[in-house]
C-alpha cells in the first residue's frame, strides 16, 4: 500500500467541567503533539453557538496553533464562507500567512455550521450566501492572489499571499464543485458516510486540471479513538455517541464523559442512527484499527487522511493521537 499522509481535524471540545481556556490549551498540546508524531497538518472547525466546541473565532485558534508549532501546516477544515465575506476572510488568512508563511490552508464548507437562528446572528444573507458559494470562492482565491489589472479593491494583508484553497463537504454537490474548479477536496466521511463512494468517484472523474492543481486529490476523514485495548477505545468513544445522541435530541451540550454502557442511555433507533453515521470511526487497540484502516484506505484510494479524535480526557486523546501514528508507521512499514 502506497504511504498516504495523516493529517488531524480539531474541534477544540469543551469537556463537562471544562472551561474554554482549558480546551484551547489542549488544542495547542494536540497540535505540538501532531507535529511531533508526523502529521502533516492541523485543521481546526468552525461551529457556532456549540456549548461543547470553542473553535467559533476559528482564524484566532488557528493562530493560536501556529504560534505553538513550528513546522506542521495549519488551516480550517473549514470556514463555512456563506457566514463570512470573502474579503474578511481573505484578510483573514492573508495574515495568517504572514504570521506563518508557507504553512496556512484555507478549507471552505458551504454549510452555517450552526442552526438556522445563530446563523442569522451572524448577519449573513443564507439562503444568498449558499447559492453565490461559487463566486464566492472565485472571488476570494482572487483577493488572495496577485493584484490583476485594473483592480481597484484588494485585501491587505491578503493579496498575493496564494493561500492554497481546499473545498470541504457531505454531499454530491461538494464533489462536482470541487471537480469543476479543480480544487483540492475533503470529504465529511467521519459523520456523512452515505456518499462518500459516489462522491470521490465524481470528484475523480469529473475534474478538471486548473492552475492550482493539475490532477485530483482527495482527503477522506474518519474519528477515532485507538487505546491499548478494545474495551478501553470502546469506553473512551462512549463519549462521541453521547454527543450524536444529544445531535438528534437537539440538545446543546458541552462535551460528555465517557460512560460504562450506552445501554438504557439511547434508543434503538437512536443507536442504529448513530452507529450508521459513525460507521467508519476507528475504535480499538492499535492492530484493531490498523485493520480497519487498511480496508478504508484500500476501499477509498485516499490521497490522505484526517482524523478527528473525540476522546474527552486530553492525555487519553493524545495517546490516541500518538497510537494512529504507530498505526500509520505499521500499515506503511513496507512501502
């Protein structure tokens, strides 16, 4: 098996009984961690109105990873852009790569990343926002590259930094824009597992080479929660399908602790649906998850990957951390 880059996703959660200043920390400490163990790049996401995830002002935390690492790319995964205008967050990211140069990614989603009343809090147009994504796309890689002739308007800092560009999503529609534009892409696979096949097979066979890039490349992501034992990851990940239960109960919570059992705490359907959107999380011991990793990859063809890890306790989830990178070195030992 050819070696494929790991890379990480970061929501910085709020644990129950945590504060905001405690998670972001622990943000800095997965990221030192990543770099330190091989990881080519740290991603962090925007969500708004989350009681259990602090990565809101999501351009601040990303400068709060850079300054706390030296080598490992850094970027979102993703700015939702229809809540921003492409201006702002071009000045955004242009900033970033002054402060960081050569190691910023800028990932867009078109989704609000929140319900429909922050969203509206946010002072964006939505139903707008998501049908003008495309040029809103086009228009900032234009603001962040080289100033064109008789443009009157530019973004400083910004312009000319060429901040790569990556298109994030769930959907169909996510791979056939990605495609036309001949963008990088990431697919949401870790919570939208229903497409991922037909989506990596559109975005491959539709793309079309362009500037930034001359073939297609396609990031897939899964959660995991690797222990030394089955039953410890099984424990550990508890804590992820608390969330996906309080998700569909629309329950705002911060980030739960693990518990013993899930049995009595969810339903059956609720069980089902859960465990159907996190089919391809990796939970277990080192060998059990090499397993199933390997099955993933083969099956995807992935360029690379992104692991979220929602794990509660911070020195669990950096063993985890560091356990997918044993993980990576053993798949790809004879490569």
């Amino acid at each position: 098996m050819q070696p494929v880059p790991f890379s990480v996703l970061d929501l910085s959660p709020i644990g129950e009984g945590q504060s905001v200043s405690e998670a972001l920390d622990a943000t800095r400490r997965m990221a030192q961690t990543a770099e330190a163990h091989g990881y080519r790049r740290f991603w962090l996401a925007e969500h708004h109105g989350m009681p259990g995830i602090a990565s809101a002002a999501t351009s601040i935390v990303i400068a709060h990873v850079g300054a706390a690492t030296k080598t490992i790319r850094i970027g979102s995964g993703g700015i939702m852009l229809p809540n921003h205008a492409p201006m702002v967050i071009a000045e955004q990211f242009g900033t970033l790569a002054a402060l960081f140069p050569g190691r910023v990614d800028l990932g867009l989603g078109r989704a609000p990343g929140t319900d429909m009343r922050t969203a509206r809090l946010l002072r964006r147009d939505l139903e707008a926002g998501a049908e003008t994504f495309p040029h809103d796309i086009r228009e900032l890689q234009l603001l962040l590259g080289p100033v064109q002739e008789g443009q009157t308007v530019m973004a400083v800092p910004g312009v000319d930094s060429h901040v790569p560009v990556w298109l994030l999503g769930s959907s169909l529609y996510s791979a056939h824009l990605a495609a036309a534009m001949g963008l990088p892409y990431a697919f949401a696979s870790h919570f939208a597992p229903d497409q991922v096949f037909e989506a990596i097979s559109i975005y491959r066979d539709r793309f079309q080479p362009s500037e930034i890039l001359q073939k297609p490349y396609m990031m897939v992501g899964v959660m995991a929660a690797v222990a030394e034992t089955d039953a410890r990851a099984a424990y550990l990940f508890t804590s992820a399908q608390q969330q996906f239960v309080n998700l569909r109960r629309n329950l705002r919570q911060a980030f739960p602790r693990p518990v013993e059992t899930m049995e009595g705490w969810w339903s059956d359907m609720e069980r089902f649906g859960v465990e159907h959107s996190l089919q391809y999380a990796m939970v277990g011991s080192p060998m059990t998850v090499a397993g199933k990793l390997a099955d993933f990859l083969k099956q995807t063809g992935a360029d690379e990957l992104i692991v979220s890890t929602p794990v509660y306790d911070i020195e669990e989830r950096l063993l985890s951390l560091r356990l997918m990178a044993q993980v990576k070195q053993d798949l790809f030992a004879d490569a």
